[in-house]
C-alpha cells in the first residue's frame, strides 16, 4: 500500500513539473515581458529621465551653499603714524564661515520651457518602453508558432517515414515472392532517405527557434523548451477603415512620433526665451575675524542685494537656435506624416496577407482532402498490380506534402492575423 501510494505521489509531482515546464503563448509572452533585458534597460531609461525632469525643476528653488575658509596673508596690511603707534589693517589669520542663499524671482519663463521638454522626453522614453514590449511580444509569438509548426511537421515526417519504412518491407517481401523487382526497393530506400533527411532539417530549425526562445525567456542553455498550441482558424475583421482608425489611436510608433513633434514644438519655445531677462534675489550671513576695534573677535555679518541679468547681444546664437529649433519642428511635422502613411499601407499589407493567408487553408484543405483520397485509392489499385510501386510512393508523397502545405497554410494565417494585431497596435490589449 505504502509504495502504492509512493508511485502515485511520483506521478503527481512529475504531471505538476511538466504542467509548469509546458509553455502557452500566453504564458511565454508574460515571462518574456517580465524578465528581458531589453525592458530593463528602457525602464531604467525612463527613470534616468524622470530623474533628469526633477533636475531642471531644481531651478524653481533657492540656490542654498555653506562656505568656510581659512587665509593667512602676508605682509600684514598696516601703517604707522608717528606718535600714534602702528595701525594693522587685517589679521594674518582670517576665517570666514557663511550660509549664503541665491533664487531667481523670475526669468520670463525659461526655467518652465526646460521643465516641459523634459517631461516631454519623458513622455517618448515610456513610449518607447510600449514599442519595446510589442516587439519582444511579436517576436516570441512567432517564435512559439513556429515551434508549434515545426513539432506539427515532424509529426508528418515520422509518419511518412513509418509509412515508408512499412512500404519497404512489403517491397522487400515481394522481390522474395517474385511479384516486385530490386527497382522497386531501390525506389522506396531512395524515398526514406530523403524523408529522413527532411527530419534532420526540421528538427536542425526547431534547435534553433528553441535556442532563440530560451534568449527570449532567459533559460540557460540546453533548457528544455516544451510548448503546448494549436492554431486557432478564427475569423477576424477585415473592415480596412476601421482597423486604420484603430492603428491611428493605439499605436506607439504614430504616438512617438507625436511625441517628438511636440518636445520639438516645446524646444522651439524654449529657445525663444533663451535671451529673456532674470531677476535673482541674493542674501548671505555669517562670521568672519578682521573687524575693527579687534581684528581676532569673529563677528557676525550678513549681505542682501538683487541681480538682474538682461543680455545685451550673444552672437545672434538665440536667433539660430529658434532657427534650428523651428526647422527641428518641420522635420517632426513630416515625420508623423510619414508615419501615418507607412502604418496606413502596414494595415493594408497586414489585411492582404490574412485574406491570402485564410484562402490558402481552404485550398490545402480540399487539397489535402483529396490526396487522402488518392492514396486510399492508389492503395487498392496497387494491392490488385494495377499501377506500380513507384505510383504509389507517388500518392503517399502527394499526401505527406499536402499535409505539410495545410500545417504552413494554418501558420501564416495565425501569424498574419498577430502581424494585424501588431499592426493596429491592439497586439497586448
């Protein structure tokens, strides 16, 4: 009983390891959005931003700074005035320690231009972090996809091998008998070569995909890779219109885009301001030796103004930057231009391919359909010395390949419809 029950609890953990190693597209694209370098390394630009935004915000503060200083000076400045004695002006040793304060009042707006064009950056570097999610999101899609087809594949193959092989040993049986001829076992021997060597390239590509999905993962090396999926022949909407108009609210790249056009619009402002007047209040106290009636008593002083700054003529630099600047916003204007139209013809491009793609799986579905077909009869005929042994490797090769061309027609159509997705910038929603 007890090593009953011991078999039984080694099978549930071994279903549960399995259960946890098997990979959903689902559960791939979460694991590689939670861990991949790539994320890491946008994130932390979005942080170095946001750090850079509270950098140019520090300007709306006063300027606060303690000073302390020592100086020995020699000769001592002093005079001598007959029957008065002799005068020092300074100690030989003066100290000074102060707390002084600076702020600007106003400078027509500066400080504020430098603060929205760094949250407008900001704003790009999180865009970019999306950008950087649907491509890492699009990549180990199709990765898991082609898994899928290629494990489906190699299904085929070894079907098409075991039926070949079957094939062989009845070819064999017949030269025996006498009914078949060496051509004959030649012909098929031929046939499971090149069957087998199609195996070794689809598993030769599955190594590959698998190493790339473990890089996209984060598995070491030679982590086994087990994914579990179908492919889903759900219709989708194909109303051009609509899909444009869905890519024009949702996605990233016309939104970076639009992004750049105003940091570039707000840069514009900022230089315009460049040569804008300041005010700044100033005050400082401390204590200091070196005062009369004794040089070496340290005492307390304290100073107060105001500065104000009007620049005069700088070069004619602040008439080229608005100048660039003005320029820099014409080139994002037609960047975001360019940029609805290529995600325009990206969504026409992307519908053109669902729709070929769906009509091939009907095709190679009657195509299919009918090698099978052909083989039941090629089949029975073979079985009577109707036609030859090379006619029915011919049929069972027709129906091996339409089953190749189904399982290829069944990928590009689920990879065409993410490709939409992808393209209408609804691939994560």
């Amino acid at each position: 009983m007890k090593n009953k029950l011991f078999i039984i609890s080694i099978g549930l953990l071994m279903q549960t390891a399995f259960a946890q190693d098997t990979l959903t597209v689902e559960r791939a694209v979460q694991q590689v959005l939670r861990t991949h370098p790539a994320l890491e390394q946008a994130a932390a630009n979005v942080r170095a931003a946001e750090a850079r935004t509270a950098l140019s915000k520090s300007a709306q503060y006063p300027d606060v700074s303690a000073l302390a200083e020592y100086t020995r000076i020699g000769p001592i400045p002093a005079f001598y005035i007959p029957g008065m004695g002799n005068f020092v002006l300074a100690p030989d040793n003066n100290y000074d320690g102060h707390v002084s304060a600076q702020y600007t009042v106003y400078d027509f707006g500066k400080t504020n231009s430098g603060i929205d064009v760094a949250h407008s950056r900001v704003q790009s570097l999180q865009d970019a972090v999306e950008l950087t999610r649907t491509g890492l999101a699009l990549q180990t899609i199709r990765t898991f996809y082609t898994i899928v087809f290629l494990q489906k594949s190699l299904t085929v193959q070894d079907e098409q091998i075991a039926a070949l092989q079957q094939h062989l040993d009845i070819t064999q049986k017949r030269v025996i008998a006498g009914s078949a001829t060496k051509f004959d076992v030649l012909t098929t021997q031929v046939r499971v070569a090149s069957a087998q060597n199609q195996k070794v390239e689809v598993l030769n590509a599955m190594e590959k995909q698998q190493s790339f999905m473990r890089q996209l993962l984060g598995l070491p090396a030679h982590a086994p890779v087990i994914v579990n999926g179908t492919f889903n022949e759900d219709s989708t909407s194909l109303d051009a219109d609509v899909l444009f108009q869905t890519a024009s609210d949702r996605r990233t790249e016309l939104k970076m885009a639009r992004d750049a056009e105003r940091t570039a619009q707000l840069q514009q402002q900022a230089s315009a301001v460049n040569e804008s007047p300041s005010l700044k209040l100033f005050g400082s106290y401390g204590v200091k030796n070196g005062f009369e009636p004794n040089l070496d008593v340290w005492r307390g002083n304290w100073a107060v103004g105001a500065v104000a700054n009007v620049p005069i003529f700088n070069g004619n630099r602040t008439e080229y930057q608005v100048e660039e600047s003005k320029a820099a916003v014409e080139a994002e204007q037609a960047h975001t231009a360019g940029a609805i139209k290529q995600i325009r013809s990206e969504v026409e491009q992307t519908i053109a391919d669902v729709q070929a793609a769906k009509t091939k799986v009907e095709i190679s579905k009657i195509q299919l359909q009918q090698a099978h077909e052909a083989v039941t009869i090629a089949r029975t005929r073979y079985e009577t010395g109707s036609i030859t042994n090379l006619d029915l490797l011919d049929a069972e090769t027709a129906e091996s390949t339409s089953k190749l061309f189904d399982l290829q027609a069944l990928y590009q159509y689920v990879i065409s419809k993410f490709n939409l997705q992808q393209s209408t910038g609804t691939l994560l929603n």
